[in-house]
C-alpha cells in the first residue's frame, strides 16, 4: 500500500469548502483550469477535464456525506505508467476547528511505491495551497505556476 496524506487547516466555512472542493467555477480557479463532472452522488461517475476537454483522471463518487467527507476512486488517465496502475482511493474528510476547517486529503493506491502516490504528492500541496488561498483572499496562487503534471 503506497499512501499520501496531506492537512491544511483553512479560514472559512463548512460550506464554502465543499463548495470549493465539488463545484466547477471554484475548482477551475485553483486546479490550474482543470474542473470536475459529477452529479455527485454515491455510485456516480466522476471525472477531472481540462479545458480543452481532454480527461485528466476518472472514476466514481464512493461514498458522499456533504459538507463532511467526500471519498473518490481515482484513476489518472493521461500518463500510461500512471494509468496502468488501476485505481487508487481519495478520501477528502472536514472538520470545524473554531473558526477554521481541516481538510485532510488521504490519497491512496494497493500498490507498494506507487508512481501515481508519488506524482499526488507533489500535486496536492500545490492545489490545496490555491485553494487555501482562495477562500482566505479571494485570489489564487499566481497562474504562472504550471499544473502539476500528474494531477
């Protein structure tokens, strides 16, 4: 098992972050133009796509509980070494702190020394920065930093 957590604790409200996290006019702003599709629903499909339309990564809504926890299974879809890997599980769990919210992403694969836990784990940290960002200020990170190129 190859796994990545990561915890940013983030000024604002419970539903400001699920809100962050699901929608399309947020998700755009800080994943680097990249949004997701999804009616959001356990047992629904779930997709990331570029802004030319190419799919980044897919799979399906596992479990949902707004604006707690949201559970993915996740395949990359561009990066053949990446997809040959099959899915891995990507839990998104908040929780109020006072006037802040945690947001721990634990990123996931049954695989020992994944290449895909190790490209995540240099993705996440810069997206979840942008988003941290975002709702503290109202701008993201600056667009001259380049997407990650496994998220």
């Amino acid at each position: 098992m190859s796994t990545f957590v990561y915890v940013t604790y983030i000024r604002t409200t419970p539903q400001k972050l699920w809100d962050a996290l699901i929608k399309p006019e947020f998700t755009r702003q800080y994943w680097f133009g990249v949004h997701q599709e999804s009616d959001w629903k356990k047992g629904s499909s779930w997709k990331m796509v570029y802004p030319d339309g190419r799919v980044t990564d897919a799979g399906e809504v596992v479990e949902i509980d707004p604006p707690n926890r949201l559970v993915l299974k996740w395949r990359h879809e561009l990066r053949p070494e990446l997809k040959e890997e099959g899915y891995s599980r990507c839990v998104m769990e908040l929780q109020p702190d006072g006037d802040l919210m945690k947001l721990t992403i634990t990123h996931s694969i049954e695989r020992e020394n994944s290449k895909l836990v190790e490209a995540v784990s240099g993705g996440w940290p810069k997206i979840l920065s942008g988003l941290k960002s975002l709702l503290e200020t109202g701008q993201t990170i600056s667009p001259t930093h380049e997407r990650p190129k496994a998220l």
